[in-house]
C-alpha cells in the first residue's frame, strides 16, 4: 500500500516537471496597423535622434588632438591634471557613445520586431506589453513585470 502511494506521488512528480518543460508561452498578440505605423514613426525619430547624438560624441571624442582639446597652441608640455582631466572627458564621452549605440542597436531590433509582427510581445514571457510603456520606451523588449525581476537579480 505504500509503495503504491510511492509510484503515484513520483508519476504526479514526473508529470508536474514535464508540464513545467513545456510551459507554453502565450500566443502573440498583433498590434493594430495604424498602431505599428505610430510606433514605427517613434522609433524612427529615436534612431535618427540618437544617430546625431552618436556622431556628435564621437567626432568630438576620437577627432580631436590632446593639442586640440587643450586649446594650448604652444609646443610645451602639458600638465599632467590637464592630460588627466581631458582624458577623463574623453573616456566620458567614450561611454556616452557606448551606451547610445546600445540604444541604436535596440531601435533597430525593435524595427526588425515590427516587420515580422511580433513587435509589442515581451520577449521573455510572450505578453504583451502596455501601449503606455511603447510609448514611453519604443525600443522596449521585456513589459515591465519582467524588467523589474530582471533588474532586481
């Protein structure tokens, strides 16, 4: 009698991770044209905004001379707090471009997202994301239940 009891707790066990190995994901659910089309003129105007951004960074950051960024026109050495200072600046502006080109990168995967229709789904869990955190953040791949537990690992 045991040992029965035994063989049915492990086939209820068996059963519980197999359903937890196939849990499905829920079906996409496709955002009105008229809507892709709103989302689709956001994040257009976020690349284009961000690719000035970039170019602006990077041409002052990578384009400029330690003589030009001093604005020292004598051949003198330079002292080292302003070489310090300069190459601080240079490593800020350096991470700005960084982080701007993380933005660009996810701009345009949302605008491969919109093109195969399944733009506005969480990546992570399949749900949909709210209309308002699409507008906030165009770009977004996860809603916002799972970029909190993402956030809080």
């Amino acid at each position: 009698m045991a040992r029965s009891r035994k063989i049915k707790k492990t086939r209820k066990v068996a059963r519980a991770k197999r359903a937890v190995k196939t849990k499905r994901m829920p079906k996409p659910k496709r955002l009105p044209a008229a809507d892709l089309k709103k989302y689709k003129g956001l994040l257009l105007k976020e690349r284009e905004k961000v690719g000035g951004e970039l170019s602006h960074l990077t041409n002052d950051a990578l384009n400029r001379s330690q003589r030009d960024a001093s604005g020292d026109l004598s051949g003198y050495s330079y002292h080292m707090a302003d070489v310090a200072s300069d190459n601080y600046e240079r490593d800020f502006a350096l991470g700005r471009a960084s982080d701007e080109q993380s933005v660009l990168y996810r701009v345009d995967e949302a605008l491969k997202r919109i093109e195969d229709a399944s733009y506005g789904n969480c990546l992570q869990c399949g749900k949909a994301i709210s209309k308002k955190r699409l507008a906030a953040v165009p770009y977004t791949e996860l809603c916002i239940d799972c970029q909190k537990s993402n956030e809080s690992k």
